[in-house]
C-alpha cells in the first residue's frame, strides 16, 4: 500500500509527517510511544518498537559427554547469543550443576540460575541486549588488563607470591568481559537493525574483535608471568631478574601507548607502538642467550626463558593492536 504525505514544519527547523491513523490503531500506539527509524539507501523505514523475543536453546547431554565439552558448548551457546539456555541431563548429576555456576560466575555477565533440578539447570539474560555500550565494555577491557600488568610489575619487583595469586584471580574478570564483548560483536553483526545509540561501521566490528582478543592474550601472558613468580623457589641471579624486570617495563610501556593510541585514535602513536616491538624482541634474544652462560638449575633457567618468552608476547599483541588501529582509522572506499 502506498500513501503520500507531505511534510510539515514546525518550530522553525523541525521537520515532521504524520502517521497514517489505521496503522497506529493497527500496531496499538499511542503519543509518547516509540518507533524506530531504520535507513535503506534513499528509503526510511518506519515499525513499531519491537519488544524482543528471548533466543531460547534446551542442550541435552548425558553421562557419555565430557564435562569440558559441556562446558564449551554452554560458552558458545552464550557467544552465539541465546538468551536462555536449557542444559536437561536426563539424570541427577550435581557435579556438573555445581561446575556450570561456577562457570557462570567467572565467564558470562549478566547470566544467572532462574531454574534448576536434580536433573537440569536453566540459566538466563538478565541483561538486554546492547545494555553497556561496546565502545565503553572494550575501553573498561583495556583498563583491565593495564591493571593487571601493573600488579605484575610490582609482583615482580617484590617476588611477592601473595600477589601473583591475586593476578591469577583477576584474570576472570578479563575472561568475563572479553566473552560478552564478543557476543555483542557477533549479536550485532547478526542483527542488522537492531537499535544502538553508537554508530560504528560493520568493519569496525571485526577489528574490535581482534582487538579484544589480543587484550585477553596480553593479560593471558600476564598470568602466566604471575605463575612462573608462584612456581620459582627463589628469585633468580640478581642480573637476569634485573634484565627481565627491565623487559617487563618496556613491554608494560609499550602496551600504555597502544592503549592511548585507541582512546586518541591517534595513528602516529599506533605506528611509534608497531616500529618499538622490534627493539623488545631484539632485547630479548640477547636475555635468552645470556641463560646460557650463567650457571643455574635448569628449572629455574626453564622459568626464566618462559617469563621472557610472555614478555616478548605482550609487546607483540600491543604491536598487533597498533596495526588494528591503523586499520581502523582508515576509512574504507564508499560501495559504488
């Protein structure tokens, strides 16, 4: 059905067109009621506000499945977007309700029990869609994980056991929030007229995708720092601690000037953060090599080489997000 209306002015700069009567009365508007705008081209589409119907998945399992497999499953479920998901077990089986909470707890925001039995668990959105902005969830993910490296820095400093285990706590809540932005990312990719106050362009996405998937590896190598402190017996000769510490602040330095790069989207800096990973890598070949020639117990050298190997890697990823930020800032040709 086609209809023509003219468009009015009003207030000196407001332009406005009026709703055809059968189609407000049709969909049970009233004034004050929201519609959304949706841009096609030259064409403006106009529906009423839908409410939401929840994704719902029931996973049955039985005792021939894998704990972890399960678990997978219930993640991907999550990253899919699935707002309720069903896990039916055909029998009691308490360990693994108990395993899934946990899961729950350390892996999906905004997911919680609304149901349970002997024999199933149901765990459910309590969250909308598009409730904590990605722009702000991926900035709070860098926050994060600089933490994370500054902790690791004074762990180190101090050979302070105590706060490795803290590091190694803190890395669910970076677990957390990298998960639900990469089910927002793919919730948006997959619903293409769902309403977001920010405006960001579909190949922004998978750049924020990477993006946050280099953080969590950074602060993966971070943890992995905090364990090898946990494991070594006793610091290790004064020369190479000095060394790696060295190594720890200039990776630190280089990933707080990726992390200014993103909040300036400043190109200049993304490519000072790209061009510094060589020296590091350079930096710590010489480490390596200098192992070699002074005398310890093995599995302390082993422990040594592995913390330098972690170090060169965050540098690397803060590198990998310099390049995504060159990437995003270079707007791509219009279509046509």
């Amino acid at each position: 059905m086609k209809e023509i209306r003219r468009i009015q002015v009003t207030g000196g700069s407001t332009y406005i067109v009026s709703l055809p009567k059968k189609w407000v009365l049709k969909y049970g508007l009233k004034r004050g009621d929201p519609v959304v705008l949706l841009y096609d081209g030259n064409k403006l589409v106009i529906t009423p506000e839908e409410v939401e119907e929840e994704a719902v998945v029931e996973y049955r399992i039985s005792r021939d499945n894998e704990v972890n497999e399960i678990i997978r499953q219930v993640i991907s479920y999550y990253l899919a977007g699935y707002d309720v998901i069903r896990v039916l077990f055909g029998e009691p089986w308490e360990d693994l309700r108990v395993t899934i909470k946990k899961i729950i707890r350390k892996k999906m925001i905004g997911f919680e029990v609304t149901s349970e039995g002997p024999d199933y668990i149901e765990i459910r959105s309590l969250m909308k869609h598009g409730e904590l902005p990605l722009s702000a969830a991926i900035k709070r993910l860098f926050e994060l994980t600089n933490l994370i490296l500054n902790n690791v820095i004074l762990v180190m400093r101090d050979f302070d056991k105590h706060g490795a285990e803290n590091i190694i706590i803190q890395d669910d809540d970076v677990d957390r929030l990298y998960l639900y932005i990469v089910r927002t990312i793919r919730y948006r990719i997959s619903h293409v007229g769902f309403h977001v106050e920010e405006v960001i362009e579909p190949y922004e996405y998978v750049i924020y995708n990477m993006i946050v998937k280099a953080l969590e590896r950074i602060a993966d190598h971070a943890v992995r720092i905090a364990h090898m402190i946990k494991i070594m017996s006793n610091r290790p000769p004064t020369v190479i601690y000095e060394n790696m510490m060295n190594l720890l602040w200039m990776a630190a330095e280089t990933f707080l000037c990726a992390k200014d790069a993103f909040y300036r989207k400043d190109v200049h800096m993304a490519n000072t953060v790209i061009n510094s990973v060589k020296k590091i890598v350079a930096r710590e070949t010489e480490l390596v090599r200098s192992l070699e020639r002074i005398k310890q117990p093995i599995h302390m050298a082993i422990l040594c080489r592995i913390t330098m190997e972690s170090i060169r890697r965050i540098s690397e990823y803060a590198a990998d997000i310099g390049e995504m930020i060159v990437d995003l800032l270079t707007t791509p040709p219009k279509p046509g």
